[in-house]
C-alpha cells in the first residue's frame, strides 16, 4: 500500500516527482526508486508525528541548475 501512495504522489506532488527522478538519474530502476519514495515518506509522515507539526509541502527545486 505505501508503494502505491508512492506512485500516486510522484503525479501529484512536483517534490515527491522531484525526488523520483532523482533516483531514476542516480541508476535506479521503476521500483526502486518508488520504493526508496515510499520510504521517504514514511519518515515525512513518522517526523511530522513526532513533532506534532502541520505537514507543508516542499517547494521542488532544481538541483544542479548551474
């Protein structure tokens, strides 16, 4: 179920997109980089839990732009 979460956000999300790609450039394959998505959003939803905070989308940002 979390790999699913995963999928639908990388088409809903520019951050969670973002860092799919980035994965997808590092060599990764399809699942892989869902899968390291999906783990990453578990620590997000895991801190915010923590922290009692509000979750705010990160801006996507271009790395390596220069």
């Amino acid at each position: 179920m979390t790999s699913t979460s995963a999928q639908i956000s990388i088409q809903h999300s520019p951050a969670s997109k973002a860092f799919y790609d980035r994965k997808r450039a590092e060599g990764k394959r399809h699942r892989q980089a869902v899968l390291a998505l999906a783990r990453r959003r578990v620590n997000v939803l895991w801190a915010v839990l923590r922290e009692e905070a509000a979750y705010q989308e990160p801006l996507a940002t271009l790395s390596n732009a220069a």
